[in-house]
C-alpha cells in the first residue's frame, strides 16, 4: 500500500521539475527576442466566406511562427454583432470588412474610439452581373446591358414565368439589383435563393449543364478560377450613384441606375488592441495583399479542401518577401 | 419529439358522440364555399387592393432601429446602468459556466467521459441505452469531432440544467393553477413560434457574443417544453389520490412533495427528454453567435466545405438519439407502475450504484495518472466518412442522373402548379376579401373566440406593413402543409394498421426531426433547384413524422368494441378503416394538421436563409444587415400568422377544452 502511495507523489515532482525547466526554457527564448515586447494573446475574426479564411490563416500563421503569439479564431456574423463583440473586447482584429464599419448604426463604434479603421487590406472588391463565358461567345450582344434587353428571355426558370430570371446574391451582401432591372427597363424577374452557397449551387448546376444564367456575382473569390465568368456591362457611374438600396433614400430609384463601383476592403481594430504594445500590432497594420494572393490561399482550402494551416503555411513558404515586408524587416 | 404529440392526442381521444350538423353546414361545405367566394373576388379584382399604406404604421420601423441605437448607446456608455451591467455579469457567468463544464470534461479524460458516460446508462437506464451511449461516444471518436462534441455537450449541459431549473418549478405551478397555466401558454407559444433568427440580434446586443449568448438563446427554446410537459405530469396525478392525502391532513405543500411529485415522476424525466432535445435543435442557430463546437463547424463548413458540415450534422443526430433513448429509458423505469420494489432489490440497486461510482472513479483517476488526453486524438474513420459524404455530394450535384430528372421536375411543378398559384390567389386578392374570407374560415371550423382571434392576428399583420411577405409565407406554409398531410395521413394509417411498419417509422422520425436543416437544405438545393422548393420541401420533412405519428394514436386508439361491431356487421378491412377509424380519428387528425402547419411554418423560415421569399428571408435579411427594425417587425408578423394558423386550424372541439366555453 505505501509504495503505491509514493508513486503519485514521485510523479508529481517529476511533472513539477519539467514545469520549471519548461518555465526557464520558455523565459531563456523570450530573452533571445529582447527586442520585442512580448506578444500576448491575439483573436482573429474569421467571415463566412473562403477568402476571409484564407486571410485569417496566413496571419495566424505569420503570428505565430514569426512572434510567437498565441492566436485564436472566433466566428461570429458580421456587422453590428461583430463590432458589439470587438467593443466587449472578445476580438481583437477584423481583416476583411466589406464597408459594414461605414454603416451609420457602426459608425458610433469608431465615433467613440472603441474601433479603429485601418482602411485597405489590399483586396479591391468589385460586383456585377455576371454569366457564364461560354454564354457570352454564344450571345456576344450581353456585353453590355443594352444588348441583354430583348434577350432577356433566354434566362427564364420556373419562378419568373414568362420572364428572365435574375439569380441575385446573398441578401447579407451589398445590393440594389431589383431596383437596377425596373431603371433599365428590363424583362427580368429578381430571385433570390438565399445565402451564398445556395447561389453557388444554382448557378454552378446550370453552368454544369451548359444553360444560360445570369446573376449577382463578385470578385475577388476563388471559384473563379474554376468557373470562366463574364461580366455584363452596366450603365457608367455617376457621383450621386448608390450601390446598396436603402428605402430611406426615398423612392427615387435612379440613383442605383448605375454599374457597382469598387469597393475597398478594410481593416478593423479594437483601439485596445492597438494600444496594447504588441508588436502583432505593426504586422496588422502593415498587412496587406492582393486579390490573386487570396485567392491562390482561397483555392487551396475551399476548392481542394486542405487543412487551411498547411494551405498558410505553403503559401508563407512560397512568398517570404511578402511576409517579410509584413514584418517590418 | 413524440411525447408532445402524444400528450396532445391523449386530449384529442375520439369521441362517439360525432356532431351530426346538415351537410350544407360541414367545416368542409363551410370552406369550400368561402374559397370560392374568395376565388371570384380574386379573379375579377387580381391585385387591384393591396394593403393600404393608410393603414399602415410606417414610422414604426424607425422606432425600432432607434431603440436599437438607444440600446447600443446603454452599452457601450462611460458608465453602464445597473441593468446593462447584470445582463453583462449574467453572460460572464454564463460563459464561465460552459468553460467550466467544458474543461470539466477535459479533465475527467476521453476515457474518462465515455466510461462514465456508459456506466451511468447502464446503471439509470438498463443495457439498450448504455448500447446507445457507446455509440455516441464512438462516433464523436470516429468523426475526428470528439472535441468539437465536448464543447457541444458543455453547452447542452449549461442550458438543459438552467432550462430545468426555470422550468419545471413554474411547470409545478403551471399543474397546480389553471389560471397561471392560461396566462403562460401564449408566452410560451410565442417562445416557440418566433424563429431563433429574430432575437439574435437583441441577445446579442443585451449579451454579447460567446457561449453565454449561446446558452441563453438555446434557453428561451428549451424552457416551454419543460414547463408544459411538468404541467402535465402534475396534472396528471389522479385526484383520488390527491383527495385522500389531503383528507388525512396532508398539508398542501406535504401533498405536493409526498403525492403530487412522485407520482408525476416520469413525467417529469420526460420533460428532461424534451428539454434536451429541444436544446439540442439550437446547437446550429447558437453556432452563428459564439457557441463552439458542432454547430460551428456545420455553419461554417456550409461555405467552405459542405461535406463536413454533414458530417457534423450527423454526429449531432447521433448523439440527440443517444440522449433521447437514454432519458426515455430513465424515465421509463421510474414509472411506478412497472415498479416493485422489494427490499432486497432496493439494497442490490444501491449496491450497484455504488459500485458505478467507484469504477467511474477509479477510470478516471487511471486515466489521468496514464496521462490520457483530453480528446481523443488516434486514428479516425474521418477521412473515410468524409470521402463517403462527398461522393454523395457530388452525386446530388450532377445534374445528369436519373435522381435529378425525377426531382427537378418534382421540384418545377410544385413551384408552377402549387406555389405560385397560391401565392398569386393570396397575395393579390382584394386585401379584405382574404382578411374576412380567413377570418370566416376560422369562424367556421373553430368557432367564435377562434375567428375573432385570427381576425386580430391579420390586421397587425396589414398595420406593421408586412401583409405582402406574410401572405407570400402563408403560400408556402399552406404547399408544405397539404404535402405534409397527404404523407403524415397515409404513413399513419399505415402505421396504425401495421407494427412493423410503425417500428420503422420511428428512427427516420428522430434523424428528420434533430438532423439540423441547414444540413439538408444544401442537397436539397442541388436537387430541386428552385429557390423556394428546398424550403418548403424541408417543411415537409421536419412535420411529417409528427402528423404520422398523431394519425397513428388516433387511428389505434379508436375503441375496440366499435371495430368489433363493424366487423360483426360483416365490414371488410378496408370499410371498417375507412368508414369506422377514419371518422373516428377525425378530431387527432385535425390536431395533425394543426400541429403540421405550426411545425411547417418554423422550417420556411428558416428556409428564409436558403432564399425563401417572405417572412424568414426578411429576418435573415434584417440580422444579416443589422436592421433591426426589419427583423423585428417580420418576427412578429411571424408570430401573428403562427397564431392565426393556428386558430383556424385548432377545431371547435379543441378550442373549446382549452379556452372555456
């Protein structure tokens, strides 16, 4: 009985001399990078979409390997719930906002200093009306919306009836096509399907079969890579053009009779964050990268499902001029 | 699920005493000729009378989005009131609860946790439900998402316990005061009606982020069924009973505490059952606003990877199953009919209750000297499931096979010859017409109070501005439910008619009704390609295992001495099911339908998300853009069309029982 009673014991010295070993080991290699301050703790908001994986991960990773922070990854849906749980302190580092900080019930987060705008992280984000190419070497006349008009009546479905269907986008994303067909005068009845992989499923299903669809799409994202895509061309831009229908503006409708401008793609942080003296702070906000960057990571985890670590770490490996501008160096 | 439905139909027994009215007076007369009135209207006066925007309360938007700025004011102000400050605390608690429980569970090990896991059923629950809770912990094993499937459980366990620890002393109450009872069912009717989507916004705003908000939405779905089914357990206790207790001085709290509780027992684990499983429908929903685990990896696998989305989806089901068998089986054996206990048995059920704490003991302690991990971390059958998964993905995808042809066109026609006649009919009649013709319906099959109710319920539908969107959802709503009764009714009498049959039945009921439906609505989508089928079909398959099983009791529980006489008459089989059970089961049947429509109509909401017009796109829409006033506004409208549904709907006979005469 007693020997089996020293064994735990014996035990526990042993974990606790490899606790102080590892302590001192952990304290030796924070000593050989005097120069920085330590990094501490860092959350990443990750977005629905593969894009903003493929930005979290590369971060994540740069993060980790090269600082040694500890970096976690939260979830949660974007806009207002997201900019509440930044200004609780629950997330530290938003990379990919598509101008939802520019909303006027978000504007107060930044109003009252709880948010900073870091601005562009690089990736311009464009919209339009797309179909597929193979489409458009059939009917070279949708170019531009002027050719689309009479035509419209090959894009019809179940649900438009005696008209074209309008595949529009995931009713979270910017938009204002309903209120672009009844400007331009078009034959096109606007559905919906609902949120993004809804949309994909039905458009991809009829570029499978070689049908015609026309729809709400954007750039940058990674299935176009795999989906040749053309783009219709719409009306010009004005200076008073809108991109997101808002009923408060009124009924006045030919404000959005214009083409979807570019959107720039923004950084956000809490300001604790910013004052917090990591040094993960610098590389935030110095990070930066293009629209085919992303979609190289993008590509990798969403279209060939690999581990979104290993897809960071290939493409890290592939590109250490990029990572070492990042880093200040 | 089933033990509602149950409860209900014990409510709903057939009745010899069938009211015999004049032909011309049926419901059925009754409706039908209001349909065609309705239908007249409609095509003389197609979409000439929308609803007027002079009944309509159109700054009522703006005041809710000011209240939403008002409120994000409170909380991010200098100095946040008391009351900001305890929802704050609340949800702290509430998040280290779940942490709390989490590395709880981390801590007793993976060996640990199934060992128990598996002991306490076979202890509580007998062999079958440790067999179920093998399985479970199996397939968290196998699937690689063993601890996604802790954080999962941490969860159940935070709201199913703070669910019970509200819910089942107001349910005492509830059984102990019929008027307390009458003044919580709307509330609680409401808790259930309202789509998730719709208060995740304010629980957000009021809670933040993180487990905590997770667990409190969960809560405000779990809470009803554990009030209603304590209600009636307690309701239950026979009044002899209760009479001779309180006869031989019995205080009534000595009657309650020594008669009532007892008694309703098994009742009150089946309201644990419930709970639980009701709970375990919002692990998806809770994933969208920081609760971690299983629900997190099927939302966020939707966008990236699809196929690990099902597969999590599947470990839910499994692990709901595994819940529900071993509840029920606890239940089950504390019924005191079935048991008699002798003192030698009684010694011999401590003794190996006992002996299940030790050896839990023991197991984890070896473990953890062993130095057992967390979370299991060997090899998994994960890639394996995963490429089984996505081939089934990729054969739904392809456009070519004979499946697709068979559900596309399915799929077309629903949509060309259901759905976008009805909701023509619906949303451009003549505004009155449809809002006196539904209220007359009403009137009709569920009498006076019904109608006047159904009456209110529409016109906030037209005053808050969302008559269109409602009557665009009530089209679906109204597809999904004749589908959903076509196949309840059928697989019912079936089921009714055969056992075996009915022993079938009830597996694929459990995997429809826990399967999350963001799940299967990405095959679906593949496969009937058009935006609002997937919806609705989804509607169909969450409801009608419910109707079955509703039809089923019905049908049985017809009295036997009446089939007899039928068939002493000389009636065949099929005349006695026919002229005898059907008519008989004519009130569980309208209690199937009206359970059906309730049921459809919280799916099509949630095919909102996968772009369903109406309702449930306009709260997705209103969380996804915070626009608060939009979500909120489509909530109610939800709210109000459910009610009204189900007056109409409710039969004069049900409504009577439960309103008074």
């Amino acid at each position: 009985m007693s020997k089996s009673g020293t064994r735990p014991v014996r035990l526990a010295l042993l974990a606790l001399a490899l606790v102080v070993v590892g302590a001192l080991g952990v304290s030796a290699s924070a000593f050989g990078r005097s120069n920085a301050k330590s990094c501490g703790t860092v959350t990443l908001d990750e977005n629905a979409w593969a894009g903003a994986t493929a930005n979290v991960y590369v971060v994540k990773y740069v993060l980790e390997k090269n600082l040694g922070c500890e970096v976690n990854i939260e979830k949660l849906p974007e806009s207002t719930p997201l900019f509440q749980a930044m200004a609780d302190g629950k997330v530290d580092v938003l990379l990919e906002d598509w101008n939802n900080i520019q909303l006027k019930v978000n504007q107060k987060y930044v109003k009252s200093g709880q948010l900073i705008d870091l601005g562009s992280n690089g990736v311009i984000g464009h919209i339009g009306w797309f179909v597929p190419t193979y489409l458009m070497k059939q009917y070279p006349q949708l170019k531009t919306w002027q050719g689309l008009k009479g035509k419209e009546s090959i894009f019809k479905s179940p649900e438009s009836g005696s008209q074209g269907m309008f595949l529009g986008g995931d009713p979270s994303y910017v938009q204002k096509d309903a209120q672009l067909i009844k400007q331009l005068g078009l034959n096109l009845k606007f559905v919906s399907v609902g949120a993004e992989p809804a949309q994909v499923a039905r458009w991809s299903q009829a570029y499978k079969q070689k049908k015609p669809i026309l729809f709400y799409w954007y750039t940058p994202q990674y299935l176009n890579t795999a989906y040749q895509l053309s783009e219709i061309k719409l009306p010009a831009r004005s200076k008073k053009c809108v991109d997101s229908y808002n009923p408060k503006l009124g009924s006045n409708w030919s404000i959005y009779r214009c083409a979807y401008g570019q959107t720039i793609i923004e950084k956000v942080i809490t300001s604790k964050f910013a004052k917090s003296g990591s040094p993960a702070v610098g590389v935030i906000k110095r990070w930066k990268w293009s629209a085919n960057d992303q979609n190289t990571v993008a590509n990798l985890i969403a279209g060939k499902h690999m581990d979104p670590e290993k897809a960071a770490e290939q493409w890290v490996k592939a590109n250490p001029g990029k990572v070492k501008a990042w880093l200040g160096k | 699920m089933s033990v509602i439905a149950d409860a209900a139909a014990a409510s709903a027994t057939p009745s010899l005493l069938v009211e015999h009215r004049p032909w011309w007076r049926s419901r059925v007369t009754l409706t039908a000729a209001i349909v065609g009135v309705m239908l007249v209207c409609y095509f003389a006066l197609k979409a000439e009378y929308p609803w007027p925007a002079s009944l309509t309360w159109n700054s009522l938007p703006t005041y809710l989005n000011d209240f939403q700025t008002w409120l994000v004011d409170q909380r991010n102000a200098e100095s946040p009131s008391f009351v900001i400050r305890a929802f704050n605390g609340f949800a702290e608690f509430l998040d280290s609860l779940v942490e709390w429980f989490t590395s709880f569970l981390g801590w007793m090990t993976w060996v640990g946790v199934s060992v128990a896991g598996v002991l306490v059923s076979l202890r509580f629950g007998g062999v079958r439900a440790s067999i179920w809770a093998l399985a479970a912990f199996v397939m968290f094993a196998a699937s690689g998402l063993w601890a996604e499937s802790m954080q999962t459980l941490a969860l159940m366990l935070a709201a199913v316990g703070l669910s019970l620890l509200v819910g089942i002393p107001l349910g005492v109450y509830a059984g102990l005061s019929t008027r307390f009872e009458r003044a919580v069912t709307p509330v609680l009717d409401a808790m259930q009606i309202i789509p998730a989507f719709a208060y995740l916004m304010p629980v957000v705003i009021l809670f933040s982020v993180g487990p905590g908000a997770a667990v409190i939405t969960t809560m405000i779905y779990a809470i009803p069924p554990a009030i209603r089914i304590t209600a009636l357990g307690i309701r239950g206790v026979p009044a002899n009973t209760v009479e001779a207790a309180l006869a031989m001085g019995s205080t009534p709290a000595q009657t309650l505490a020594k008669v009532r509780l007892p008694l309703a027992r098994r009742m009150l684990l089946l309201s644990v059952n419930q709970t639980i499983l009701f709970a375990l429908s919002m692990v998806v929903i809770a994933g969208l606003i920081g609760g971690k685990g299983l629900g997190d990896v099927v939302t966020s696998g939707l966008n990236s990877y699809p196929a690990l989305a099902l597969l999590a989806g599947l470990v839910i089901v499994v692990m709901a199953m595994a819940l529900d068998r071993v509840t029920e089986s606890v239940a089950e054996r504390t019924n005191p009919a079935r048991r008699h206990l002798t003192d030698e048995r009684r010694r011999r059920l401590r003794l190996a209750s006992v002996a299940t704490g030790i050896a839990v003991i023991a197991v984890v302690a070896v473990s953890r000297l062993l130095g057992v991990g967390a979370d299991y971390s060997r090899t998994t059958a994960r890639d394996w499931l995963l490429a089984r998964i996505q081939s089934v993905l990729d054969y739904v995808q392809n456009p070519d096979t004979a499946l697709f042809r068979v559900t596309s066109w399915i799929g077309d026609h629903i949509v060309q010859y259901g759905l976008v006649p009805f909701r023509n009919f619906l949303v451009e009649t003549p505004w009155p017409v449809t809002l006196l013709g539904i209220t007359l319906i009403s009137l009709a099959v569920s009498g006076r109070r019904s109608a006047i109710t159904t009456f209110v319920m529409l016109a906030v539908i037209g005053v808050i501005g969302e008559w269109a969107s409602a009557m665009d959802t009530a089209s679906q709503v109204l597809v999904a439910t004749v589908l959903t009764v076509v196949i309840g009714l059928g697989l019912g009498v079936w089921a009714a008619e055969s056992r075996t049959f009915s022993r079938i039945l009830r597996p694929i009921n459990d995997v429809l009704q826990t399967l999350p439906q963001l799940v299967y609505l990405i095959p679906l989508i593949y496969l009937m390609p058009v935006s609002v089928v997937p919806g609705v079909i989804a509607g169909v398959l969450y409801a009608f295992p419910v109707v079955a099983r509703l039809v089923e009791n019905g049908v049985r529980n017809v009295e036997a001495n009446t089939v007899e006489a039928a068939e002493s008459f000389g009636a065949t089989r099929s005349q006695v099911l026919r002229k005898v059970k059907v008519p008989l089961a004519q009130d569980a049947i309208m209690l199937g339908v009206n359970q059906g429509i309730i049921m459809v109509l919280a799916v099509v909401v949630i095919g909102g998300l996968v772009g369903s017009p109406g309702l449930g796109y306009e709260v997705a829409q209103g969380l996804a853009r915070s626009d608060f006033g939009l979500g909120v506004l489509a909530s109610v409208a939800i709210l109000a069309l459910g009610i009204a549904l189900d007056r109409v709907t409710r039969g004069a006979r049900r409504a009577q029982l439960e309103e008074g005469p």
